[in-house]
C-alpha cells in the first residue's frame, strides 16, 4: 500500500503573503501547493494514474452539463481558491455560478480569486487522509460553500456537505443530485474498485 503523505508546514511565523504565495504556486508548477485557514503550508503529492483518471471522469461530467446549461464555470484542481476564511484551497472539481464569476474582476480572475466555489468535489486518493479531506470539505462549507461530495472509494461512500445541515453520509450510491445548486445535474457514480 502506498503510504506517501502531504507534507505540513506551519508559516505563521513566516508572514506568507498572498503576492509571495501566489508567486511560490507559479514557480513551482510541478508540486500541488496550498494553505489552509490555519496557514499550514500543505504540499500535496502528485496523483497516481487511477486518481487522476477518476478526478477527469468526474470533471468531464460536470463540463457537459455546464455547457448545456451554461449556468456557470466550471474549475479543474490546478485551480486555487482564496477563501473567506484564510484558506487557499485547490478541490478537485470545483464550479461557481455565473452571477458571482462575473462579479470578479479580470484582475481577480487571473490571479488566486477571492471567492468559494458554490460546489466542489474532493476525491480520496489512497495517500489522502480522510480527516484531513473532512477538514478541507468543513473550510469550503465556513467560507460559502453551497453544496459539496467527498467521494471516498475506499470505504465505498460519499459524504454530502451542504450549509446549515449535518454531513449525509451514503454508502454506495448509484447517482448523486446536484440539487438546487446545479439544477438538472445527475452524477452516475462510478463503481470504484
């Protein structure tokens, strides 16, 4: 079993700015990078052939029912949000309705956007802790977060994350609805082995 895990830096004695962090993201293409709202530094490891085969399936779905429904857009996780709360965080799949999309500047969009997405998708890896997934998906809830799936192959379950109400927790589904949040959008779960 594969046993690599991200590696943790606490920076708040290094008084990481948001210019500096953006900086350190862009010469360092190759590591996926990013801090959460307790500015640990968190380098992640690179994905392994069946993840990122799972995370562009679940990616693909979203982009055809966002081009029928042309309600928003639609974010691969090399995309890194800044959150309300802190937090700069890259989900696997991540979309935000037009409305607030278009609230931001050109400038904004260019750089590390000052928004949370309305819905995000993280999928648990093997070399993923499913605490640390579970603090990520808690930070994307406290910054806005609508509606958001933890996809979690190997205990064969999905967590359901919405504002205001405890976690859903389905063993083996076979769809998941995007709700009011994505209206019309049905994901047919893959069978993970």
């Amino acid at each position: 079993m594969i046993t690599s895990e991200p590696v943790i830096l606490n920076i708040k004695n290094v008084g990481l700015s948001d210019e500096q962090f953006f900086h350190l993201c862009q010469f360092n293409e190759v590591w996926k990078i990013e801090q959460s709202a307790k500015d640990e530094l968190i380098i992640l490891p690179g994905s392994d052939l069946i993840t990122g085969n799972r995370e562009a399936e679940l990616n693909g779905n979203l982009v055809i029912w966002n081009r029928q429904t042309q309600l928003g857009k639609v974010f691969s996780s090399s995309t890194i949000f800044t959150l309300p709360n802190g937090g700069k965080r890259s989900p696997d799949v991540a979309w935000v309705a037009n409305e607030r999309w278009d609230a931001l500047s050109i400038e904004e969009q260019e750089k590390f956007p000052k928004i949370c997405p309305d819905f995000v998708i993280e999928l648990r890896s093997r070399t993923d802790s499913l605490t640390q997934l579970q603090e990520k998906m808690q930070e994307y809830l406290n910054s806005g977060l609508r509606l958001g799936w933890l996809i979690d192959p190997q205990n064969q379950q999905v967590e359901i994350y919405r504002q205001n109400q405890q976690v859903e927790i389905l063993s083996l589904p076979t769809t998941l609805s995007g709700e009011d949040v994505l209206p019309g959008f049905i994901l047919e779960v893959p069978n993970f082995p």
